[in-house]
C-alpha cells in the first residue's frame, strides 16, 4: 500500500505525473475513468491517489470519488487537481477530506512538495495503524487441566471459521484472552483487534465511540468498528450495553453497515464479532435490559471459559508463567515457587479467578525480600497477623466437637480439597499425600467421601474422578 494513483481523463497529464512520479522512485499506477479508478482502489488500497475533478465519460466525478474513498478507506491521502479549479472547489474538496488541492497548469516542484507531504502522511498513518494491530496483549493459552483443555479445543475448532462468539464465564476466567486466541489463530490474524468495553463507556458516548462522527468543521473522526474494519471486535460485557445501542449493533450484524454520528453516507465494514458475559443473559434478556434477537445474533457459538477453581492443576504453572512475565515487563525479582506454596495456592478460594492469582503473583514479587523461593508464609491468608509458632488456630464449629468427630472433619477437608486439587485424580492425590492408592479410597469410604473414580485407571489423566461430599 504505497504506490500513488492517478486518476485523470487526459492521458497525456496521467502519463506526465506518472514519469515525473517514477522518476523520483515512487510506483505509480493509472486510471482513465471512475470505473477504472474504484476497480485499482478495490484491488489494491493505494498510498496516495491523485485525482483529476471532471472525468469525462464517467459514471462518477472527482468528488463522488473523493467521498467514496473517504468513506471506504479514510486513511489514503486524495490530492485533487483540476484545470478549472477555483475557490469553491478547493473548499468542498477540503470539506469532503481531501488533502490537498492543486490547479491545472500545476508546477512540478509544487506538485513533488504536496506529493511528498502526502505520502509522508500516509506512511505515518500506515506505521500507526500497524501499531494498533501489533498485538501486545498475550494470546497464549496455558493450562493442562481437563476443563482447559475442553475450553481449548472448542476455540480451536471456531478459530477457522467467521462465526460470531459468545464467550461466558466468572470475571477474570480468561474471557478476553480466549477471544484473542481465537483471532491470532484465525485468517484475520494480520488485521486488527479491538476491544469495546461495554462497562467502562458512558451510554451518552457509546454510539459515538463505535460508529465515529462526521462534521462539517473537524471532519471525520473513525469509530472503534471502522478500527476494527478487517479483523475482529470484541464487546466485552456485551450485558452492559446501552438498550438504544442495541438495536444499532444489531443493524450492523444483519447488513454490515451503519452511519457514523451526524452522518448521511452508509460505511461498510467487513467484522468479525467476538462478545463476552460474566452475566446470564437469559435473564437479563427476562428483566428488558438486553434485547433477544441480538442475544441470538451474537450467540451463534456458545462457549464456556472454566473458573480458576474448575482447574486448579493449572495454578503451579499460571504462578510460574506471571512470575516470568512480570520478571520480563516490569523488572520483578525472577523467583521460583516452593512446592508448599504453590500447594497452597492449589487450595485457595479465587472469587477473582486468574486475574486475582496474577495480583497475588505480582504483590508478592513486589513485597517479598530476597531471591529465593516464594515460601508459604509470603502468601496473603485471612489473617495478616503473625501466627504464633506451633499454635493451632481452630474454626468454631471444629474446636466444639469431640477429637474424635474434629480429626474426620479435618481428613474428609483435607482430602477433599487435595483431590479436588490434583482435578479428582485419585493416583495423583494418593501419591501426594503418601497413600497407596488403595488405602485412599477405604479412607474416602470411611469418611462418606463419594468418589466417580473408576477402579483400574490411575493413570496421569483421569478425568473421571470428581470429590463429592
């Protein structure tokens, strides 16, 4: 996309740029008519297009061009040139957006000045969007845990095709990360990416921020889904979209087009929609506060992203990936887990899901003194206190019962969570706490512990035991 256009009716103008052009080493390419100008524009966006205000023989004139270009692909520089320039054709070809204005008998240093400016602005518009595309945000999936690797296996199967997704799931369970493994692995990879937070826009300026707005003075100013024109936009927390938005978006998912803000000109854009709720829409769809049809535009591939609880095994391995990352992009100490805390990160309660195991990580890396093993005592507790050495601190129901009744309630917690933490594999559980596999499940029995471990498998991933209580 840096070659330079022209489009005059007079051969001989065409072919004079175009050698003055080339021989300052820009590629040019050349265009008789309107026809033959949206033809070369649609199959190659150019640099700069240079173009002539009357096209005899055309469906279209200059600026009919100018406005269509400006439309399409806002981002290419348009230089008019004309032999009956005056006044009044500079200013509606400016107020249309075009770049500059140059009048036939033109001078060929000016015209190299205006050039030059031009393409320097289309270069910088060129390294601005590939900015916006580089995709800095991780789209790697990690995690080994049967419901992850259920969860990756329905994204591997929607990344090939333009289906409209709807990913559900607990805050921060990963939701926008899995829309953005879908994109790296899909054919839109190389376009854009772009996020709309449904949550975090005010309702008087969403349709403003999606769809842009034109005016007469500032001109164009492009909406979040012209950015995203190409690749894919993600509407997170699509449940905490604008009731009178709604019906717009939906517009856009029937026919691919809207109007920008204060515009009269249709835009169209080729998306993929990508949506997520940590919501049931079902009742929000019940309660009036989000419409059904869009509900069922959006909901063409359901998906499910698991809670952090739901895959626990991945934890030692989450830790150990934040700990490099925030090693990486912030400069934190680079330390390893100890067995006993990643253990114990294995059996807490995570209402925050990765997103709060991720702060956890970076607290700790941020508080912790030294470069050795982050250790169990490192790690946030229900109580910031000290505890005081080799003294027990009980819960009420616990310290009220008899020592026998308090050491079953201890095993059945203590195993349950253990097995919940190795994702109900029993061979792995056994193994951690130094029973054969077993003796495990007489101890399980004894305790009313209900297992769907099947007798003859132990081995690494079985993904049929559960613990149930």
């Amino acid at each position: 996309m840096s070659d330079i256009l022209i489009v005059d009716d007079e051969r001989d103008i065409r072919e004079l740029i175009s050698d003055i052009l080339e021989d300052e080493g820009y590629t040019t390419r050349r265009a008789g008519n309107s026809d033959e100008a949206m033809t070369a524009i649609a199959a190659e966006q150019p640099g700069l297009l240079i173009l002539d205000i009357w096209l005899k023989d055309s469906q279209m004139d200059g600026i009919d061009i100018l406005k269509t270009v400006k439309r399409d692909y806002p981002d290419v520089p348009v230089v008019i040139i004309s032999g009956h320039g005056n006044i009044e054709i500079a200013v509606a070809a400016i107020k249309q957006g075009a770049y500059d204005f140059i009048e036939k008998p033109f001078n060929i240093d000016q015209l190299m000045v205006v050039i030059r400016r031009g393409m320097e602005t289309s270069r910088l518009r060129r390294e601005n969007q590939a900015l916006k595309r580089r995709e800095t945000a991780p789209s790697e999936m990690l995690g080994d845990a049967p419901a992850f690797r259920a969860l990756t296996g329905q994204l591997d199967k929607v990344t090939k095709s333009n289906g409209r997704v709807m990913l559900s799931g607990p805050a921060g369970s990963g939701k926008e990360l899995a829309a953005r493994y879908i994109h790296a692995n899909s054919h839109r990879a190389t376009g854009p990416f772009v996020t709309v937070g449904c949550a975090s826009i005010a309702a008087d300026r969403m349709e403003e921020v999606l769809f842009g707005r034109e005016n007469t003075e500032t001109g164009v100013t492009p909406g979040l889904l012209e950015e995203a024109n190409g690749g894919v936009i993600y509407f997170d927390e699509v449940a905490d979209m604008p009731p009178g938005t709604q019906s717009k978006i939906l517009r856009v998912l029937v026919d691919q087009t809207f109007l920008r803000v204060g515009g009269s000109d249709k835009i169209k854009v080729d998306l993929r929609v990508i949506s997520s709720t940590s919501r049931d829409l079902e009742a929000e769809i019940a309660a009036d506060r989000f419409r059904r049809e869009l509900f069922h535009r959006l909901n063409v591939v359901p998906i499910s992203v698991p809670s952090l609880e739901e895959r626990r095994e991945d934890i030692p391995a989450l830790a150990a990936h934040f700990i490099d990352m925030l090693h990486k992009t912030q400069g934190l100490p680079l330390r390893e887990m100890s067995e006993e805390a990643a253990a114990l990160l294995q059996t807490m309660h995570w209402p925050g899901n990765v997103r709060q195991l991720r702060n956890v990580i970076e607290r700790v890396l941020i508080l912790g003194e030294g470069g050795g093993p982050i250790g169990v005592a490192e790690l946030p507790g229900e109580s910031s206190g000290p505890v005081e050495e080799g003294r027990v601190v009980l819960s009420g129901a616990v310290a009220t019962m008899p020592l026998r009744d308090a050491r079953e309630a201890f095993e059945r917690e203590y195993l349950m969570t253990q097995i919940n933490r190795f994702g109900g594999n029993i061979s792995r559980t056994a193994e951690f706490v130094g029973m054969e596999r077993s003796a495990l499940h007489r101890k399980l029995k004894s305790l009313g512990v209900v297992t769907s471990a099947k007798g003859g498998r132990d081995d690494e991933d079985d993904e049929a035991t559960r613990a149930a209580g």
